[in-house]
C-alpha cells in the first residue's frame, strides 16, 4: 500500500496547487517511476506511447459527437421545452418547480449534460420561479438539483465514459439509470411542494378548461422534432440499426437539421458552437491519455490488488463494501470533475465488485447517480458553481436550501444499490439483457 499512498499524495499535493487534473495525473505517474524504478515496461516513452494509443479507439469518437448535439441543441431549445412542460404540468400549485423538475428532465434527455442543463433550464426557470413567489435561493437549489437528471435520463456522457472504460453494453446502461432519474424527479416534486409549493397561490384555471388542451397540444406538436431526438439515438441503438458512436454521429446531423430548421441560431455562429465544443471536448478527452499512465502504474504495482486487499482485511460483507466504495466516489466527486473520477476508480473497484456478485451494469448505474450527487455537494461540487454563477448567489448561500435535495439523492442511491432490480428491470425487460 505504500506505492498507492505516495501516489495519493502525489497527485492531492498536485491538484492542491490547483494543477489540471489530468497533468497531476500523469506528472505523479512520472515521479512514481523515478521514485520505484521495478519494471522495465514502465519508461517514460513507454507511458508517452501508451498515452497516445489509450485515444486510438474507434469508441471514444462518441464523446465528441454527443457534446457537439448538446452545444446545438442547447441555443434556444430550454424556452421550447419549458413552454411544452408549462402546458402539461403548470396548472398546479407551486407549478413552476414541477415545469423546472419537468424541462430538466426533457432537456437533459436531449443534451445528456447537468452542467448544459443547469445552465440551460436554470438561467429561464429561476427569474419565472421567482416571479410566482420562490424565494430566490430555493428556485436555484430547485434548478441546480434537478440539472443532474440530464446524466440519469438518455442518452448520458456519463454513462458512454462509464462504458468505454468497462466495454459494458451502452444500451443496458442507459437504460438501467432511466428508473432511478423517475424515482429522484418525483421526490424533487415532492420536496417542492412540502417546502414551498403548498404555500404558494393556486394557478387559476377557466371552468371546463382541459389540461391537454389546444394550446397544448400545439407546443407538443412544435416540439416533437426535438423530442424525437433521444427517440432517434436510442431506437437506433436498441433497434441494431446503429453503434453508438454511429448514433452520435447520426445526431449531429439531425441536430444541424433542426437548428436550422428551428432557427435556433444565425449561421454566423456556427463557428463558435463548434469551438466551444472543441474546448469542451479538449477539457474531457485530455483526461483519457493522461489517465492511462497512471492505470498502467495501478498495474505495474498491483495496486488495485492491495487496494482490494485493504478494503476486504476490513469486511468481506458485499453490502457494506459496495457502501464504502460508494463512499469513496462521493467525496471524490465533491473535488474533482466526475470524467477524471470515473478514469481513476471504475478500474480499480469493479473488478472487486464483480468479484462479490455486483453485476457491471447496476454498479454502473450507482456511480452515475453517485457523481451526480457529488457535483451537487460542497465544498467543490461543479453543479453547486455553476447553479451558484446562474443564480447570482454566494456558494454559501446555495448549500442550505440544496441539503433536502441532496438528502433525498442519498436515500434513492441506498435504494438503488441495495434493491439492484430497479436498475435492471428495464435492460432485463426491453433488451433481454441477462446479469
């Protein structure tokens, strides 16, 4: 155990110094070397070839392609869909937190991003929350908390990185975090109206007035071509027709084709979508050759091994191991962003887990819902800055009225990782998928 300290230590001491998490992994990987010289496939120029052949795969073009549909989709799609969710659920009391709850979800099942959607549905729906009577940090704990439904509903960025590390099945994977982003999204109404909704004025609606009406029915059939979207990906993928990088490819053009179509944006502006993707794309994707280094120095040392050593010298019950993995991964997501922690960990604790009787895809479905649990909490969470930065709000000031959002995101985690069928029901049901 004493390498893996001192690569911990290496790299904290590095990202202390507010160094890049990818370069803090790579320069510890560097200094482990020189520190314990014990294998001869373990020389800098090997760990720079292996760096470079780790983005080599035909996999990893996905990533691009479904950050580039979120950077499209994302210019003038929130009013649409906030429009759609006011006509289906905005005639009850406290009704722009469930429009809120209701646009995030239909949002994110779109752009597969919470930090896209946080910044999205959060920048419309808190002034319109406000305006009906929310205190302003309760409309930005509202927004921020349900923005990481976005990662639960598909297609999610953090599910494909999930599953390009593992070679899981995509589709088995999308579709077992689909209950537990229904399961949160209810208790976040719930939570509405107990703290702030039922306090708030009913929302007058004319006698024999239907809540399926005209106008309705009109925002649904304006907006179908959006929503077909994820329809279009996951029919694609579930039906055979497609890869899943092949669907993020088909989505690009269908997303080109709708922003035009819609007018989401001038064509002017193209060139900046497509560089602020490049950027976002640079941030994620830079994290895979650097993390390969130090996976190769997890292997060199059989660090994982004694890892796994250590945490069964402390209980081999599997429950109270899948806990303090979980563990582990939550605190982690509270500092650094949820790509690099999925890099770091997932190689390290499935093998584990897979050994105790945990089946790949509900492990799977547990760390997304974990990181998304970890961009909500302090004291760096990346939800809780950017909800902050949408809200006009101290940090500070956010994590109060985020606590019972947060705690309800725990209890459905516990939930989900002890009653594993929630997740595997529908992968079992839609796509016979067998653990």
């Amino acid at each position: 155990m004493e390498y893996l300290s001192v690569l911990l230590l290496i790299f904290l001491f590095l990202a202390f110094l507010r160094m890049p998490v990818g370069f803090a992994m790579v320069i510890g990987s560097l200094i482990m070397l020189k520190m314990f010289p014990i294998h001869t496939f373990a020389s800098p120029s090997f760990l720079a070839r292996l760096s470079f052949y780790s983005l080599d795969n035909f996999a990893w073009m996905a990533i691009p392609f479904y950050l580039l549909i979120g950077e499209l989709m994302k210019w003038g799609l929130a009013e649409r869909i906030i429009k759609l969710s006011q006509n289906l659920v905005g005639r009850i009391r406290g009704s722009m937190g469930v429009v809120t709850v209701v646009a995030s979800i239909l949002f994110g099942a779109i752009v597969g991003s919470t930090m896209a959607t946080v910044a999205g549905i959060g920048s419309v729906m808190i002034p319109e929350m406000e305006r009906t009577g929310y205190d302003r940090r309760q409309a930005t704990a509202l927004a921020t908390a349900s923005s990481f439904l976005g990662i639960l509903i598909p297609p999610s960025i953090s599910s494909l990185i999930y599953c390009m590390v593992t070679g899981v099945s995509v589709g088995a994977l999308f579709l077992a975090t689909v209950l537990p982003g229904f399961v949160l999204a209810s208790g976040y109404i719930c939570i509405n109206y107990v703290l702030i909704g039922r306090s708030l004025p009913l929302v007058k609606v004319d006698k024999g007035v239907r809540i399926f009406n005209k106008e309705t029915r009109t925002s649904l059939f304006q907006t179908s071509p959006i929503l077909f979207m994820p329809v279009l990906i996951l029919g694609g993928i579930y039906g055979g027709i497609f890869t899943p990088t092949e669907a993020g490819a088909v989505g690009v053009v269908y997303s080109l084709a709708l922003a035009f179509m819609y007018r989401l944006f001038p064509l002017k502006t193209l060139g900046n979508i497509l560089i602020a993707s490049a950027e976002t794309n640079a941030v994620v994707l830079i994290l895979v050759p650097f993390a390969a280094p130090m996976g190769r120095i997890f292997s060199i040392y059989n660090i994982s091994d004694k890892l796994a050593q250590a945490i069964t010298s402390l209980t081999t019950n599997p429950n109270l191991i899948i806990l303090l993995i979980s563990l582990i991964i939550l605190v982690l997501g509270m500092f650094l962003e949820s790509t690099a922690i999925t890099l770091i960990t997932v190689p390290v604790f499935l093998p584990l887990l897979v050994q105790f009787g945990f089946d790949p895809i509900h492990f799977g479905s547990v760390m997304v819902l974990n990181l998304g649990i970890g961009m909500l909490s302090p004291p760096f969470g990346y939800a809780l800055f950017m909800g902050a930065k949408i809200g006009d709000l101290e940090v500070h000031e956010l994590v109060k009225p985020l606590i019972p959002y947060i705690i309800w995101a725990t209890i459905v985690l516990l939930i989900i990782m002890y009653v594993p069928d929630i997740s595997l029901w529908l992968p079992k049901v839609l796509i016979g998928y067998t653990p």
